[in-house]
C-alpha cells in the first residue's frame, strides 16, 4: 500500500500571543493511524483521464464536450431529426425577427402544437451541435452568429407571451384554403381539405375545444354548430410582433410616442383584415358545403309540404264551408215551401168552411 504524506503550513500566530496566559489545552491530539483510501468521483475520473491521455484541462473539456454532443446526436428516440438547410445556418443573429424560431430548433412539423418539453429537448441537441466549444474543437471557424440565433429562438418560444406573438404571425403554420376546382376534382375533397384549413385556424380560438367540420353524415344540428361557432369567432391573435422598432432613447420622445401610435394603429387595421379574411373563408366554404344545399333542399320541400297541406286544409274548409251553406240554403228552402203549403192548406180549409156555412144558411 502507498504511503501519502500530507503536508500542512499552520497559520502565523498573531502579535502579542502569550502560550501561558492566551493558552488553554481543550483536548489532545489523537494516535495516527494507517487507513486504506480509495480516491472516487467524477473528478478523479477526470484527473486520470487527463493523466492517461495527457491532456491540459482545456483540451480534455473540448474533447468531452465533442462527445457528448456525439452521443446525443446519435441517440434516436423513436424520432427523426429534420435536416438543417444551409441557409438557415448562415442566418446573421441581428436578424432573429425574421427567423423561423421553430424550423431554427428543427420542430419545423410540430410549430405551435411543441410541447415546453419538446422545446427544451430540441434546444439541447441544438446547443450541443452548434456549440462554439465544438467548432473550435473540431477545427472549425468560431461563428456563433447561428448559436445566437439558437438561443433566441428558445427564448421566445419558452415565454408564454412572447410564443403567442409569434404564433400569431407565424405564416408557415397557415394551411391555404383549397380552390373550387381542387375541391370539385374528387368527392369528399371538401371535408380532406378543408378540415385541416378550420383546425390550423382553430389554434386562435380563446375557445377550447374547437368544434371540427365533420363529414357528409353529420347532422344538421352538428353543422349548425360549427358555422355558428365560426361566424362568432373569439380570437386571441394579435399583431404586436410585427411591430416596427420604437426608439429606446429620452431624446426623442415625440418620435417615440409617433412610431407607438404607427404600431397601434397597424395592429388594429391587421386585426380588421384578419377578421374579414375569416369571414370570407367562412363564405366560402358554407357556399361549397353539400351539406347546407342538403339541408336548405329538405327546409323547402319541408316549407312546401307544409304549404301544401296548409293550402289543402283551407280548400277542404272553404268547401266544408260552401257545402254548409248550401245546405242552410236547402233546408230553408225546403221549409219556407212547407210553410207557404201550409198556408195555402189552411186558406183552402177555410174557404171550404165558409162555403159549407152559407150552404146551411139557405
């Protein structure tokens, strides 16, 4: 067993120290022992490594940091990575206003639906790819400009308001609504097409969840619904992120208080577009909907049998009508002839009464 011998300077003792007066013996010094060590822990590990590779501290962080960014790389957790564009990588970070933040984290397919989680997950493996550290390690240029634009993109994504924002403006989230001939070209385009439209407009909806648009079976009261849910659309999108830059400086009050105003009022003209652009989109499609025409054909035939049989019981009434009448008629008729021959009798009896009277007179 190795013997280690450590060695301890004691501190100088302070000036006008007396051991007879300023001393006094608490305890003694106990017998030294010999024990058995073992030397543990990640930083021994590392001392040996070092000692083993003979590497300076620097070097052997730059190669560690290299492997542990190979080794995340290559971990494969049931997902595949999106390939970097190389336009994207000679991004310069001043304009980070401009950037995709989601396609810069690689979660170009996920967008507004990214979890906190997926977020974070995608910014480690960014970092450790990108890292200045490892270019350097590995020989290349020392450009952070694309780490910068990393760590931004995380920022606002990981700010609840500020991901907002730029989900609202975030154009590659947008899914196009389909013409007139992409629809009519096959049946049932009009429920594959647009559905996917009204599910990426639903992500605005303070509303949760949002009513979908179904297929060609649903019923009327589901698609009522649904246009109705539309036609009062309470959205939370906003335009605050394309605002222009307001100076940040006391000098120039005036100028800021009139760039504040551009931005409102820019924002409010945005919020009326996008407002008439859904109402539009709504137009649209309840114009191409089967199922409204279904619906609007079975209220008329509805509305026209309803008609029928209204008009049917007001003929029936009008005649049940005439054949009382006539039937009053009749029977008056009948007894005005009985009584006026009744008459007639009566008159005729008393003639023949008067008759037989002058007889008898004689």
């Amino acid at each position: 067993m190795a013997a280690i011998q450590l060695q301890a300077t004691l501190p100088s003792l302070p000036s006008g120290w007396s051991a007879e007066k300023d001393f006094k013996a608490v305890s003694t010094l106990s017998q030294p022992t010999s024990r058995a060590i073992e030397a543990v822990g990640p930083h021994f590990l590392a001392h040996a490594r070092r000692k083993r590779h003979k590497r300076t501290f620097s070097e052997d962080e730059r190669i560690q940091a290299a492997s542990s960014a190979k080794k995340t790389e290559d971990e494969d957790d049931g997902e595949i990575s999106e390939p970097e564009d190389p336009m994207l990588l000679q991004r310069e970070a001043k304009d980070w206003k401009t950037q995709d933040h989601y396609a810069v984290l690689g979660l170009s397919n996920k967008r507004w639906r990214a979890s906190e989680e997926e977020i974070k997950k995608a910014h480690r493996k960014k970092v450790l790819k990108h890292h200045p550290d490892k270019k350097a390690a590995s020989g290349q240029e020392e450009n952070d400009q694309f780490f910068k634009c990393i760590q931004r993109a995380t920022d606002i994504l990981l700010d609840p308001i500020k991901r907002r924002q730029f989900d609202s403006v975030d154009e590659n989230a947008d899914k196009e609504p389909p013409s007139k001939k992409e629809v009519q070209k096959k049946p049932g385009n009009f429920y594959k097409l647009f559905g996917p439209v009204f599910e990426s407009e639903g992500r605005f909806s303070k509303v949760q969840p949002v009513p979908q648009l179904g297929g060609p079976d649903a019923s009327r009261e589901h698609v009522e619904e649904f246009y109705n849910f539309w036609y009062n659309f309470d959205s939370w999108r906003s335009f605050e992120y394309l605002d222009e830059d307001v100076p940040d400086d006391n000098e120039n009050r005036d100028q800021k208080r009139h760039q504040e105003r551009k931005n409102l009022n820019a924002r409010k003209k945005r919020k009326v577009e996008d407002t008439q652009r859904l109402r539009k989109l709504l137009d649209d499609t309840m114009a191409q909907d089967e199922r409204i025409k279904k619906f609007r054909q079975e209220g008329n035939k509805e509305k026209n049998k309803k008609r029928l049989e209204k008009e049917a019981a007001e003929k029936a009434a009008k005649e049940e009508a005439q054949r009382k009448k006539e039937e009053e008629e009749r029977l008056q008729k009948e007894k005005d002839a009985s009584d006026k021959a009744a008459k007639e009798e009566s008159k005729k009896a008393k003639e023949a009464a008067k008759n037989a009277a002058k007889k008898n007179k004689r």
